[in-house]
C-alpha cells in the first residue's frame, strides 16, 4: 500500500493540531509525529513540503472547524438569544479543543499563526457581534459587547492554565459555566 494512502494530508493537520493543543506551536515536529502516527517521515513528504506547510495546514483546520463549522452549526440552534447562550456554553466548556485557542493566541506574533489568529479573532467577533446586534443593541454597544465577550472567553482559557487543578472553574455542578453564560448572555 502506498504511503499516501495509508495516512492522508488531514490526518497529519489533525496530529499537528493535536501536537498544538499539547504543547503550543512548537510541538509540532515531523519525527515525533510520524512516530506517534506510525508512518514514516514519507508519508509527511506525499503531502507537505516542509514543517511550515504541515503549520498551515493545520491552521486552516482550526479556522474551519473551530470557527466556520461552530458558526455556522449555532446559526441552526434557533433565534440569537439561543445562539449566544449556546455559543457560550460551548466556549467556555471545558473542551480539549481550546487548549488549541489558547496555545495560537500565545503565539500571534508568528508571522504564520498571527494572520491567521487575527482573521479568525475578528470573524468570531463579528459573529458574537452580529448576534447581540440582533438582540437590538446599537452597532456601538453590540461592539463593545461583543469585545467584552471575546475578552472573558481568552481570559478564561488563560486561567483554566494557570489554574487546572481550581476548584470553582472545574465545578462539577457547572456553577460557574453558567454564571459565565449569565453574566455575558442577554435576559431571557
């Protein structure tokens, strides 16, 4: 069976950006992911040139997934008071995936990474945006909330790092999950 067959350019974006979520940007090493795939570094070759191609394509996976996908998934979930509360509760759950988040954010200085944390910063903003502009807030204030939301979300992967092991963030009752979701979410 040929190399490029066995393991496709996706599996490999999918191992960097798991690599990403462990151990930020630099993690993502050809040998060790190769290894931890059980392929040889031919197989990386089939698909990417180098490291830098591997990076961006994993990068265009966390754009789609990570944000175009959950878009557009909430834009399905009902009305926009609906989509923020859902959009919140997903954010700010303790999903695996926003270790990912939290590791490009750490490095938006990247002349790879940056570009793409900035686009996808803004698209998301833009979403959050929109919806609080639906629930008829001025374009001014629906900015601003919408900043403000975006804000609590990165502050919140930032303690979930320096703080694993907290008690109240990591309540199993989810208190705190939906005192996030109260303070940020418009009255029902």
């Amino acid at each position: 069976m040929a190399e490029s067959t066995r393991l496709s350019g996706h599996a490999w974006a999918r191992a960097a950006i798991d690599a990403i979520a462990a151990g930020g940007v630099d993690a993502v090493a050809v040998e060790r992911l190769a290894r931890d795939l059980g392929v040889t570094k031919g197989s990386f070759y089939w698909h990417f040139t180098d490291r830098a191609a591997l990076v961006a394509a994993a990068l265009e996976l966390w754009e789609r997934e990570g944000t175009h996908d959950v878009i557009e998934a909430l834009r399905t979930v009902g009305d926009p008071p609906a989509q923020l509360r859902a959009l919140f509760a997903e954010a700010f759950d303790d999903d695996p995936d926003n270790a990912v988040d939290g590791a490009l954010l750490a490095r938006v200085d990247d002349p790879v990474v940056g570009p793409v944390v900035r686009r996808v910063t803004a698209t998301r903003i833009g979403y959050i945006e929109e919806l609080y502009r639906a629930l008829g807030l001025p374009p001014a204030g629906a900015g601003r909330q919408a900043r403000i939301a975006y804000s609590a979300y990165v502050g919140h992967l930032q303690l979930r790092r320096s703080l694993p092991d907290d008690p109240v963030l990591g309540d199993p009752s989810r208190r705190y999950l939906s005192q996030v979701i109260a303070v940020l979410s418009p009255p029902e």
